[in-house]
C-alpha cells in the first residue's frame, strides 16, 4: 500500500536556549494523525533538539494535499 495521506507536523518546544520550529511533511498509509506524528518525530535528528530546556513542546498536525 503507498502512503496516501499526507500530513505537516509543527512541533515548538516550550523552552529552548535557541529556539526553532521543526516542520516536517510526512506521508503514512491511512488517515492517522498520530502516524504521522511518530513519523515526523523519527525525522527529526537528535542533535537538532539538544538545545531543548524542557520536556514541553506543541505539536500541530494538519493534512496537506
């Protein structure tokens, strides 16, 4: 099965020393936002959150065309 639906995963860190917003378009096979948030996540290079000062961040997921 391809991945059909497509989603952009916003993800803000509450408290950062330089902070960024990480925005990832990421594609899953069914109408599954949470999919799509683990997927964007497993994008997302650990060394690119380092500077997190926190555990608290907000995640806005939307579909995309």
């Amino acid at each position: 099965m391809s991945d059909k639906w497509r989603y952009q995963v916003t993800l803000e860190p509450g408290v950062s020393i330089a902070p960024d917003r990480f925005v990832r378009v990421v594609a899953v096979p069914s109408p599954d936002p949470w999919a799509a948030v683990k997927k964007a996540m497993a994008a997302i290079d650990p060394e690119e959150t380092h500077l997190w000062q926190s555990d608290d961040a907000t995640i806005r997921v939307e579909r995309v065309a």
